[in-house]
C-alpha cells in the first residue's frame, strides 16, 4: 500500500511538471535557507551550554545601586572569589580570570609574535570549565609562577609542530621566560571564554607589594580596584539572591569608601545572550533571526497549501472516481500525505545541496567557523525538525481538502469552487504579504539605524587618525618620536594617552569632590592625556580650559558634562576634585562625546595630565595624503625604539567599525534572509497566479472576444491579488512597528521610526506582487481568444 502511494504520488510530480518545479523550488529555497537561520539560532543558544557544571556555574557580576537605578558590569574586585568559596554557605568553587587589556609581544627562536587574548587564571579554572586537554595535568595546571598553558593554534603560532610541552615562551615587558606546562584545545566557538595563552593569577598577586604607603596590601584585600571576572560554581538548592547580598555585604564591611556597590549571579548560559544587568543583548538578535526563520518556513508551507489547494477542481474528478471505485477516506488521506513527504523529502534534499554550496557565503556572514556536517547529530536534529514542522503545517490541510470532495456532484459537474477554500487561500496570501511587508520594514528600518550610527557626530574628530601602543622604549622618547612625526609631509597633529579613546577601559569609583553626599559613588573613566590631546581631537569644551603643559595642570582635571551631572557639581570650574591619592581642582568641562558603542549612554568621564609621565597609546592625525609615508616614518621610528615588537597600527575609522561588528553582521544577516523570504512569496505567488489563469482562460477568451481590452484584462487578473497584499500591508505596519520599536530600545542613541518607512514598504510590496502576477496576467491577455475558447 506504501509503495503503491508514493508510486503514484512520482507520477503525479512527473505529470504537472510546472506545479513540482514551483513547488519543490519554492520548498527547497525555504527549506535550505531556513534551516541555516535555524540552525545559527541554535549555534547561539548553545553557547557555554558544553561544561558539565555549566548549570551550577555563575559570573558575579558587580554594580552600582543609586538613585538612577542599578547599573552592572562584567568585572569584580579580586577578593570576591576567595571570600565566596571560604565564608558563604552554597558556594562550592570560585575562580578569577583577569584578561590582559593590552597586546603581550613574545619571543621565541627569535621571531617577536603579539598576543591579543592572553589571561590570568586560578589553577581550578580548568576543573570548573571543561576544555579539552591534549598534554598536561588540569588538575595541577602551573608547576610555578613561570608557567603557561597554551591553546593548540597557539603552540603552532609559536613552536610550529613541535611538541610545545617544556618549551620557553619569552615575554619581552616582563624580561621573562615562561615553561608551556599545558596544551588544549582552542576554546569553541560557542564559547564565552576565548584566550591563547593562561598564565597562574599568583603572577598578579606577587605584583603587591605590601609596602606601608600602599592602600592595598595584597590582592586578597583589595576592595578597590575592579580588574577580574569572577565564576563560581553553587550548590543547586542555594539561594542566588542571598549570595549576592552576602557578597555585597562583604565588600561594604571591607571598604568603608565603598558603601555602594552590588553584586548580582548571571548564569554562565545567560552570559553570551544577557547583559550583565539582565537586559536582552545578543538574544535580542537570536529572537529576531529566529521568528525569520519560522516566518522563511512558514512563507514555503503557504505556497505549497495555497498551489496544493488551487489545484483542488484539477484533482476532483480523480479523487471521485478512485471513491467510486472503493477508496475510503483514509486511503485518500494517505495517498496525498505520501505525495506531501515525496514532495518535502525531494525539497530537503536540493535544500541541503543549496545549504552546502552557500556554507561559506553563510560563514562570511555569521562569522561562524563551524561547519554544516551531515556526520554532526545535531546537524540532523535540525533538518528532521525543520522537515517535520514544515510538513505537519503544510501536509495535512490539503489532504483533508483534496479527499473531501463528494464524487456524485463532481463527476455531474456541480462542484462548488468552494468558498471557504478560496477564503481561506486568501487568507493565506494576505498573511504571507503580511510577513513580508514586516521583513521590508525591518530590513529598512535596521538599515536607517546602522547609517545613524556611521554618520552620527561623535563629537570628535577621528578622520585620518592613525593610532598604536607604544613600548616602554618607545614612550621613553615621545618627544623624539613626536617631533619626528611632526616633520613629516601631510602629519597636522601628533598626540598621546594612556588609553584608546574609542574604549577606555579603566574605571574607578575612588573620587572625592566639594559637596559629595555620604555614602555616594559613581564609576568615573579616567584617561591621561597630552597637553594637546583635546585640541587634536577636536573635543568640544562646555566651560573653562584646556591643559596647557604647565606644571600646575598636573593637579588640574578636566571631567566631561556626564561626570559633572552624576556628581553633583554646580559651577565646577574652580572646585575640588580629587582622583585616586591627588587633590586637584576642576578647569574645564568637556561636552559628551562617544568613547565606546552607542547602544550604551555616554559615561562620565576624567581627564587629566602629568609632567614628565610616559604614556601608552600615540595617535598620529594626517590630512589624508601621503598616508603610506607616513606610515613607512612611523614604522622606522619603532624598529628604532623597539627593534623586538612587530609594528602594528590601526585607522580609527576601523576601530569605530569594529565596534559595530556585531550590529552589521545582524543587517547584513536581515537583509540577506528577508531577500529570501520575499523570493519564496514571489514564486508561491507566482505560481497561485499561474493557475488562476489557466482556471480563467475561457472567460479571458470571452472577454477578449467581446472587446476588451489587453489592459482591462491584465487589471482584471491582477486586482484580487493586489487587494490582499494592500490588506496585508495594512495587518503588518502596526506589528513591525512594535518589533522594531523593541530592537531599537537596546540602543541609547537611536532613530524615530518614520512614517515613511510604512510607505515606502508597502509601495515595494505592492510593486514586487505586481510585477511576480502581471508576466502571467500579460501572457494570460495576449492569448488568442479562437486558441482559448477552442481549449476548452
């Protein structure tokens, strides 16, 4: 009986080649791309998901808890994990990873290497987490304070295919050699966690002194400096909440400063999709990519009922007389359901040709590296799921239809087109225009938000801005280099700080001013600048004036408008402020301006200036010309001062691009899978149209016969569908509206959405359902009216 179902169902696909070709195109397309957003959603939902305490397993995640409400970040001070594991009750383990916030030169054999993800770790990091071991001891991970444990593409960056185990790895600031004690795995893509090189945490801790003038004596005391992220491992039945207050309480009890802060548990499976304070972030992106891919899928299942379902009258005789001959309902039922899965399972199939031959388009897109393997389970997870829900919501209706029909009135030739059939295939072509109208507000919409990023005024000057990290060398004879610089053709500007201006990532809440109320605090960003640092960068000044090099600006500060409003300070100029152990006074105020992703609010910021101090990080400003010159000028100037480092530069433009890598990838991942699904509604509708004038071909005839017109006729065809894409427009707007409105909230500084963008939306829509339905509603109009009436 099976065999004899998909036997016919072959012939069927084989007799009405134009219906199979839009059909299994159309499903294909859907399919293919489909499973691929599917299959990216669960890629990003599995992040961290591969340790096997991962559901035990938090970040302590420490904040700020004021009158504007609670603000979070993804960093604690040292003590914290020591504290948790010793004193609080359902604390089983804790574990600190300090990153290393600037690129670390090594040499080895005589080759200088720079290392951008470099850590420091507990040893018990390599038991709390699961990464793969290849040589080594996780368990005793650091023979001393001179060892390193190295990823696999680490140990061939720098000994090649030599066993890397006992080797020496040179660092060039330290001036020490460090022993690879341990060799695993590179950590996975849907890892949180992503570093080169591990080096013990006791390398950080040595670094105190204890000396008497120093404030904190030891990294097990020091309450005042936010530099580690904190995992711990709790016991399944603790409290979480009560963790965290304990913490807190911990923290105000140890720094009587500090009677502000607070701690909040994040867990590790929440990291990747939540921000610290628990605000949606990359599963803003997972939800939207998401709802494409069911809407992608949905859109196939529609244009299969819709053509399955037209072709009802096509089918009704054939179905009477196999119900005249004996077949029950049932058989009926599996007959079309058999010519369902033959038609999906072929559609799977050309899916996963299609899926495999854009695996790397998919790549370039997602920046995903892993690949899309038939061997992978969790590969056929997603394909079963994706076939399975396609043809349960696509395969059943139409088979309940096509075995419905009473074989008396048929085979007499009265039965009805059926009214509630073609209301409901109305109903269907309104709800697939209604997707695609939202996909074309979002894709429009994403598009507008990410050009106000790009040409928003930051607030400074970062055109032409050429910038790299000094060595200690190198700083030593700034004034050298800088004059050097400055001699070259098309340099207007050579300046420096400690910092990068597009992300200054050193905080500190030890701030004291003229007025400051008890027990209050704010997370200030201070930066050390040049005398003409503000000038080079074109930063706006509110109030007062700039450095000028004087040996009195060494106790000046310069705060931005955010600092002076979370203060508290009226009139700042000329008012106390104090920063770490220096007494100072306010000289100006810097109007706000971007130094990191505008999905957040601007922070306060300091800035500041010492005589005779090195800095970190030059930024040399040119007209635009002669670029590479002065590039080649640069790098002579660091091969003088630091013969052992590799010269590495960046243009700040790329810097600010970097920042929004993750906000273009999801434009550009919408923009290419709404393409698609708007594709698969054209060809659905495509084909709806197709047999809707082969269905009319006599009354065309007639019509053509009496004198009308090719226009008339092409109107005539043309206008029912039109009306449902007009009443699908009009169902989108307000949704796409509100998910939109939703995306855009993730961002500080964003777009209004315009009322345009509704318009210009349903104009596209309603142009791309005109020109799918006219080729057939002109090649319907241009038959010869003898040739239809005489088909007939």
């Amino acid at each position: 009986m099976l065999k004899n179902y998909f036997k016919t169902a072959w012939r069927g696909l084989l007799n009405s080649k134009v219906y199979s070709i839009i059909n299994i195109g159309g499903l294909s397309i859907a399919l293919g791309i489909g499973i691929l957003l599917l299959w990216w959603v669960k890629g990003e939902l599995s992040y961290d998901q591969f340790h096997a305490k991962a559901d035990q397993i938090y970040r302590v995640n420490g904040g700020l808890g004021g009158e504007d409400g609670q603000q979070f970040g993804s960093y604690t001070v040292a003590p914290v994990a020591t504290v948790a594991k010793r004193q609080i009750p359902g604390v089983l383990e804790g574990v600190r990873v300090a990153p290393s916030n600037e690129m670390s030169p090594f040499k080895v054999n005589g080759k200088s290497l720079v290392e951008e993800k470099a850590a420091f770790v507990d040893p018990a990091f390599f038991t709390l987490f699961d990464f793969d071991w290849v040589k080594g001891n996780p368990k005793q991970p650091f023979k001393d304070n001179q060892s390193v444990v190295l990823t696999e593409s680490a140990a061939l960056k720098y000994f090649g295919s030599a066993d890397p185990i006992g080797k020496q790895l040179y660092s060039v600031p330290n001036k020490q050699s460090f022993v690879v004690s341990g060799l695993i795995r590179d950590f996975p893509d849907n890892s949180s966690l992503n570093y080169n090189l591990l080096f013990p945490i006791n390398i950080l801790a040595n670094q105190y002194k204890g000396n008497p003038g120093d404030f904190w004596k030891s990294m097990d005391s020091d309450w005042g400096n936010w530099y580690t992220q904190t995992f711990i491992q709790v016991h399944p039945q603790a409290n979480l909440a009560a963790i965290a207050k304990k913490l807190g309480d911990v923290h105000h009890a140890s720094n009587k400063y500090d009677q502000v802060s607070i701690y909040r548990l994040q867990s590790l499976n929440d990291i990747h999709l939540y921000q610290p304070g628990g605000a949606p972030g990359a599963m803003q992106e997972v939800r939207m990519m998401g709802i494409v891919a069911l809407i992608l899928l949905a859109i196939g299942c529609i244009n299969y009922v819709n053509l399955a379902t037209a072709r009802a009258s096509q089918r009704a005789k054939e179905v009477s007389v196999r119900k005249v001959v004996g077949a029950g309902r049932r058989h009926l039922v599996g007959q079309f359901l058999a010519e369902s899965a033959l038609i999906f399972v072929i559609a799977l199939l050309v899916a996963i040709v299609l899926i495999k031959t854009l695996e790397s388009t998919y790549q370039e897109l997602t920046g995903k590296t892993q690949p899309f393997s038939l061997a992978d389970p969790q590969v056929w997870l997603v394909l079963i799921g994706a076939l399975t829900f396609t043809l349960a919501i696509a395969g059943i209706y139409p088979a309940l239809v096509l075995s419905s029909f009473e074989p008396l009135k048929v085979l007499r030739g009265k039965m009805a087109t059926g009214g509630r059939k073609i209301t409901f295939r109305q109903t269907l072509v309104v709800t697939q225009f209604a997707f695609s109208t939202a996909l074309i507000v979002g894709t429009l919409v994403i598009g507008n938000q990410l050009r106000f990023l790009r040409e928003r005024n930051l607030g400074y000057d970062r055109e032409n801005t050429i910038g790299f990290w000094m060595t200690e060398e190198m700083a030593k004879h700034y004034d050298a280099v800088k004059t050097e610089l400055m001699r070259q053709p098309g340099v207007t500007a050579v300046t420096s700080s400690n910092g990068n201006l597009l992300n200054i990532n050193n905080s500190t809440g030890d701030t004291d001013w003229d007025g400051k109320k008890p027990n209050s605090m704010f997370i200030v960003r201070p930066m050390r600048v040049e005398k003409d640092f503000i000038k080079t960068f074109k930063l706006k000044m509110a109030s007062g004036e700039s450095f000028t090099g004087s040996k009195a600006d060494s106790a000046h500060f310069i705060l931005n408008e955010t600092a002076v409003k979370n203060a508290g300070i009226n009139d700042p100029i000329g008012k106390r402020f104090k920063l770490w152990q220096t007494e100072g006074t306010i000289i100006g105020v810097l109007k706000d301006f971007h130094m990191a992703s505008m999905r957040a609010k601007v922070e306060p910021a300091v800035f500041f200036y010492r005589e005779n101090n090195t800095f970190g990080r030059i930024y040399i400003k040119t007209v635009g010309r002669d670029i590479p010159q002065v590039i080649t000028a640069a790098e002579q100037l660091w091969k003088k001062y630091s013969p052992d480092y590799p010269f590495e530069y960046k243009f700040m433009d790329d810097q600010f691009n970097d920042m929004y890598k993750s906000e273009q990838r999801t434009g550009r991942l919408f923009n290419f899978f709404a393409s698609i699904a708007i594709l698969v509604s054209c060809l659905g509708l495509f084909g709806l149209a197709t047999f809707t004038a082969q269905q009319r071909t006599k009354e065309i005839g007639i019509r053509k016969a009496l004198g009308a017109s090719i226009t008339g006729i092409i109107g005539l065809l043309s206008r029912d569908f039109l009306k449902l894409v007009v009443i699908g427009i009009v169902i989108a707007s307000p949704i796409a509206w509100w998910t939109m409105d939703k995306w855009l909230a993730e961002f500080a500084y964003k777009i209004d959405i315009a009322w345009w963008v509704f318009v210009a939306a349903g104009l596209l829509a309603i142009l791309i359902a005109l020109l799918t339905v006219s080729f057939q509603s002109v090649k319907a109009a241009l038959m010869n009216p003898v040739k239809s009436l005489r088909s007939e």
